[in-house]
C-alpha cells in the first residue's frame, strides 16, 4: 500500500499537528478492514477447532482398535520372555531401580508384569548396594523379594556395601551381615558372585563348604579399606573349593597362594588393589606356574621380593598356552618376570612400570593384536619395542611414564622418532619394499609430552590413510599447546571415516573483563582443556 509518509516511515520524525490528523484520517480504513479479519478469521478458527475435536475423535477411535491388532500382542509369551531377556544388561548385574529391566518392563501393562514376574530367570541377576543404616530395612526386604522371584535359576550376585569409611566397624558389619545371611541360603544356586564388604560379614562366609556352592564359576572378593589388614584365614574358606570355580577377582591383601583353588583349572584371575596392598614378582610367578589353563590375568605387583632362595631363578619358564589378555603393573619395581613367561597366544598386554627390558617377551608374542604399553624404560629404547612387535597389532597405545605422575620430564620416550617408525615411506607400495612397524595398525593412542610435533603427526596419518588405509581411529593426548592446527589438512580423511581425537593443554591467558577485580566477576580457570583428563586407576 502507498503511503504519503513513505519517506517518513521507520524513522524518528515527529509529525506537525496537521500531519497527524492526515495520518489518523489515511489508516481509518485499514484499521477497520483489519477488525473484518479479524472476525473472519475468528469464524475460521471455530470451524477448524471443531473439524480438529472431530478429527481427534476420530483418531481416538482408530488407534483403540489398531491397538488390538499390534503384532506384539500375538507374539507368543515365550518370545516375549525371550525380547525381556535379551533387556537385561549383559555387562553386569541388574540394579534394583524401575529405569531399567526387569522393573520397568513389569510397568508397561499387567500382562507383560504377570509375565515378568513368572520369569524367574529375569530375576537371577541382582547387584545390591547395602545402604545407610536408616534405609537398609527396605532394601533388603525388596533383596528377599528379587531373590524369591528367581525360582531354580543359577544366580549372578554382586554385593557392594557402601557404608561410609568413618562409620564405626560394628555398624558397618551389622548392614553387610543382614544382606549376607540373606543371600546364604540361596548358596546352592550361586554361579557369579562379588563381594566388596567389611570383615565381620566375609567371616560369615567361612562356614560355607564346597558342597554349599556346587554351581559357582567367579567369585570376587575385595574388603574395604578401613578393614586392613584382615587377618582372615582364607586357606580355611572351603567355598574357594568350588569344583567349577575357574574364574577369581580379589585384591594382594586377601590374597595368597596357599588359597585352597582347584589352581589347575582356573581361567581367569585378578589380582589388583593399591600400591601398600600387592604382590611381589616371586608370589606372581609362583601363582602362574600354578595355572596352566590361563585365559585372562590382571595382576599389580608394587613390591619387590624378600631377600632368600631367588624363586624366579629357580622356575625356569612358565608355560600359558592358552594365556590370551594379559595386564601388569609393575609400578617401576626392578624384576625379570616376564623373562619367565612363555604365552605364545597372547591377543592383548597391558603393561606398566616395568623396569627391564620387555624385547624378548614383545617378540615371542606372534599373535599380539592390542598393546597398551607405559614406555619410558631407561634400560630399553622404545625404537627396539616396536621393532619386536608383530605385523598382528591392530591397537597400539603408547604411554609416557611420567602421565603416572603428573609430571613431565624433559627426556620423554614417545618422539618424532618413534612416530617415523609407525610412518609409511612415501614411495611405498607394499610393506615388504620398505619395513616400517606394525604395517595393520588400525588404533593409535598417544599420551605424551611435548616431543611429538603436529607436523610428524600429519605426516603419519597422510602416509598412513594411502595405500593400506587400514587406520581407523587416532587418539593424541599432548602435553603441550597446538603449535599448528593440522585438522584442516586431515579433514579429507575424517570426511572418509577416520575418527581424529587431538587434545592439547589450554593457553593462559590474561583477563581483559571490564568486570575483572569486582565481587560478581565470573570465575576464570587458567588451563581449558576440551576434556578432563583421566588418572591411572589400578582395577
């Protein structure tokens, strides 16, 4: 619409006396043809409103009966027990919460709750945390509840007492012993159990004979810390005589090599805890040459042997045919334990803090496929352990031994020259023409100082995505400020599938806040980083 004001429009001119006459008198019309519309779209509204209550209805109606035909309904309640199994979570125990199965699949509809609740093997798994004194009545009611509901099922339980570590000894035991007597009975059916309590509940366990766990595979058993030192006689816990028993999880202060295992047939164990609380290399060793049918071991070994007859000297070689994941913590303890393991099948290794040189070890592994390795050794070049690594590794990750502590020296072990190892030469067309380590890698992680450079890095993953193209993912943790963004020149290759994670310690930088010095200033940290970096945890 044309407007004599056109000129005057959108602007903060203030009109004459005249002008705003003239004004009032040009929008009278359109004032008054909006108030038709108005209306008129008011009529339109009333109809629409009642074709959408008809719709609604309507639509009401449909979804009732489409309802009765959902091919769910006509499954047949063994499927559907099968769908409720396949629910549960299969890297632990179900926790007692409604958020997850079983509870919240008994809250959809009374028929799949009458189901649930005839199921008996949704209800053989149950993780239990024994709670604050004032709520422990409840739970352990619902504990008898679940535990009722699983009929003749073997049993995978896991106990965690979370009483706080001040609490006084005899309340902590009170709570741990209501939810052990309970979970007593129902011995006989016990395949997978954990349990992380205090001392007074565990000596419950110590009236338990072989013949009370016929069915148990794994045990696991960790006393908490303010409990130390235990002083429990575990060569007398006829329980760990379970002739199924192939599977033990505890800590170096419960444990022992005199611990009455059927030791021939174990198949996995873990043996870890804290740095005042774990083996030495001789018990290590000992507790290996005792386990021929290894499949898994994780061990922590912070102590060094006791002066006497040298064990490791006296056990030439012990043989793990069978050993395929293997993890170590030597926490820079001085040994030659590996000098002493044969485990020719080896699939995964894990090692940290070891002093000696792992060359020998590293070479006999002709299977190796994932190396988690904490370098940094002055006895041994970190060149001449990539060099023994097979052409299996697909998964390498590379820690400098200064992460463990926080601090990070000048001298750091991962290098551009280390990365040159892992390079492809360009000219290349097959790794037989020009050698370079671990030619099927397909993980690489970095945890390192300062020393590796953006520009090696770049070269590393160009030379690495041609050819082969077997790179997957690349993780680099930098100790040091980005000296030059490379993610633009790699952008081609994360657009074909490469996963790049690069983290580099924040810059500092000075305050320019109008509002730095007074109370309401925000809060500014120093360092950013794009992630919280994690500390090592011993499992």
């Amino acid at each position: 619409m044309k407007s004599p004001f056109a000129e005057r429009l959108g602007t903060n001119y203030c009109p004459t006396d005249d002008e705003v006459l003239a004004i009032q008198k040009l929008i009278a019309e359109p004032i008054h043809q909006i108030f038709l519309l108005d209306d008129e779209i008011a009529l339109l509204q009333k109809a629409i409103d009642k074709l959408r209550e008809q719709r609604s209805r309507l639509s009401s109606y449909v979804d009732a009966h489409k309802a009765l035909i959902f091919p769910i309904r006509r499954l047949p309640p063994d499927i559907i027990a099968e769908i409720f199994h396949a629910c549960l979570p299969t890297h632990r125990n179900c926790v007692m919460s409604g958020t997850e199965a079983p509870v919240l699949l008994g809250r959809i509809c009374s028929s799949w709750r009458v189901l649930s609740l005839a199921t008996p093997r949704l209800w053989a798994s149950l993780h239990i945390v024994v709670p604050p004194q004032n709520r422990g009545a409840l739970r352990l009611e619902a504990t008898k509840l679940w535990l009722g509901r699983s009929g003749q099922c073997p049993l995978s339980i896991s106990l965690h007492d979370a009483t706080p570590m001040y609490s006084p000894v005899g309340v902590a035991a009170l709570q741990s012993d209501a939810f052990l007597k309970e979970l007593v009975p129902f011995s006989k059916r016990w395949k997978h159990v954990r349990f992380v309590t205090s001392l007074p509940a565990f000596q419950l366990l110590g009236h338990l004979t072989a013949e009370d766990v016929p069915l148990l595979e794994s045990i696991g058993l960790f006393m908490q810390l303010h409990n130390l030192p235990s002083g429990l006689k575990w060569a007398h816990f006829d329980t760990l005589k379970s002739p199924l028993l192939t599977s033990v999880s505890t800590t170096a202060n419960e444990f022992d090599t005199q611990l009455p295992f059927r030791w021939h047939i174990l198949t996995e164990l873990s043996v870890g805890g804290s740095r005042w609380q774990t083996l030495d290399d001789e018990m290590a060793l000992q507790t290996l040459s005792r386990c021929p049918q290894l499949r898994t071991c994780k061990m922590v070994i912070h102590v060094a042997s006791q002066p006497g007859p040298p064990l490791l000297h006296r056990i030439i070689m012990v043989e793990l045919v069978f050993l395929h994941t293997l993890y170590l913590d030597f926490g820079n303890v001085r040994c030659c334990l590996l000098d002493r393991i044969s485990a020719p099948g080896l699939r995964t290794f894990l090692l940290r803090g070891y002093e000696e040189s792992p060359v020998s070890f590293l070479g006999s592994c002709g299977f190796l496929e994932n190396l988690d390795f904490e370098c940094g050794s002055p006895n041994t070049p970190l060149s001449d352990c990539l060099a023994a690594l097979p052409k299996t590794i697909r998964q390498l990750t590379l820690r400098d031994c200064t992460a463990r502590s926080g601090f990070w020296g000048l001298q750091t072990s991962i290098n551009d020259a280390v990365l040159q190892l892992l390079t492809p030469v360009a000219e290349s067309s097959s790794e037989e023409a020009t050698p370079y380590c671990c030619p099927s890698l397909e993980e690489l992680t970095l945890i390192c100082g300062p020393s590796v450079s953006d520009s090696a890095l770049e070269l590393f993953i160009t030379r690495r995505m041609t050819g082969r193209r077997t790179l997957r993912r690349v993780y680099v943790q930098f100790n040091s400020q980005i000296q030059v963004d490379i993610k633009p020149h790699l952008e081609k290759f994360v657009r074909e599938g490469l996963e790049l994670d690069l983290e580099y310690l924040g810059s500092v930088r000075a305050s320019s806040s109008p509002w730095e010095g007074l109370p309401d200033a925000s809060s500014r940290a120093s360092f950013t980083r794009e992630r919280v970096w994690a500390s090592h945890v011993l499992w």
